[in-house]
C-alpha cells in the first residue's frame, strides 16, 4: 500500500528524531532550494536550534542570497556558511572545490541532514534514507518524497521559496542552472547542461567527507 502524504511527514520527523538522539553533533546543510528548505522547515520543528551549515559558491542567483538572508534572520539559524571561486569546471569545481568545503564544514560532525530525493534524477534512485562514509553518517529524510510533494508540504507550512523556481525547475548557481522545459527528462537534466555532468551529482553525495 503507498505511503501517504501525511505519513511521509510523519516518517521524516521519527527519522529526524531517532538520529537527532543518536548524534548530539548533528548539522544540516542547506543550498536554500526548494527541498532543502523544506527539510529545514521540518528539521527546526524538532530542533530550532541545530546547526546550519551552506557552502555557497561566488556564482550564486542574488535571489538565492536574499533568501539566505531572509531565512537566517526570521527563522534565527544557528547558521554557518562557508564559500568557494566557481571556476566554471563541474568536475573540479563541484566535485573537487565545493567537496573539500563541505568537509571544512563537516569535520566537527558526526551526522549530517540532507534534502535529496529519490525521484530528482536517475543517479539517485538507489541512494538510502541512511548511508555512511568514512565514519560520518548522512541522514536522508525527504528521500522517498516527490517534487509534488515538497511544493505541497512548502505550500502548507507558508515556507519562502527561492523565485528562481518561475524559470528553473532545479536550481543550482548561475553557471550551473539551465532552463528545462522537458518535464519528459528528469527533474535534474537542467543541471550542468551541455556538459559530462549534465544531470549529475556534484559530489557531496557521492564521496566521502572525511
């Protein structure tokens, strides 16, 4: 029987709870899209107070960082962020630059939580809503929602949502985000377009962070 809506939320927050009580040191990372702002959202409702940790490159949408700036002060995070140069080559910028910042962010934690989803593409259907690598565990809790089911739950709770989604369906930074009008192609086929890792990962899910 398919899980509900409602039951999805539910299993997100246990998860969120049960590895909240294993990892006293425990962050979030955040790009302030839409599905990590509805982690964030659902993470604070547990924990106001856990850290918040972004690694942003110098590329970012101005909106992105208005959103930033916007979340920071009237959520209050407990927020760090941490940046890199986009040198305009995915596989030294993503996944060499902004993966050794992550581990910067990450070396005082033992846990960490993440927006991604199974459904955004075809390199994550068989990611799990808990993985471990090098000792540093990641929890996935809005892994098994659908990208109907982040707008609805950002649409329920009243969430700010980045207006970058009026012309990008997945948005990354300004090199990295290209307009996909083809809702045939995976939610991420706009990422890195026209390049080897059009539609990729970046690394940050896919490597070891310690």
């Amino acid at each position: 029987m398919p899980i509900t809506f409602y039951q999805k939320i539910q299993a997100a927050k246990d998860l969120i709870k049960e590895y909240l009580a294993k990892y006293p040191k425990s962050a979030v990372a955040v790009s302030f899209g839409k599905d990590s702002v509805a982690l964030l959202h659902l993470i604070r409702e547990i924990n106001p107070n856990i850290p918040v940790i972004a690694v942003l490159a110098d590329t970012e949408f101005p909106e992105t960082l208005a959103l930033r700036d916007k979340l920071v002060k009237e959520w209050k995070l407990n927020y760090k962020e941490y940046n890199f140069v986009n040198n305009g080559d995915p596989k030294d910028c993503c996944r060499s630059l902004k993966v050794e910042k992550f581990k910067e962010a990450l070396k005082d934690y033992d846990c960490w939580f993440s927006g991604i989803r199974k459904d955004e593409g075809t390199s994550r259907t068989d990611f799990q809503e808990v993985e471990e690598r090098g000792g540093l565990v990641k929890v996935n809790p809005v892994l098994n929602f659908t990208e109907k089911d982040i707008w609805r739950y950002i649409a329920i709770k009243g969430a700010p949502v980045n207006p970058m989604y009026e012309k990008y369906r997945s948005l990354s930074c300004q090199k990295c985000s290209a307009q996909e009008e083809d809702e045939t192609l995976s939610e991420r086929a706009g990422r890195w377009k026209g390049t080897a890792c059009e539609g990729g990962e970046c690394g940050i899910h896919t490597q070891s962070l310690r």
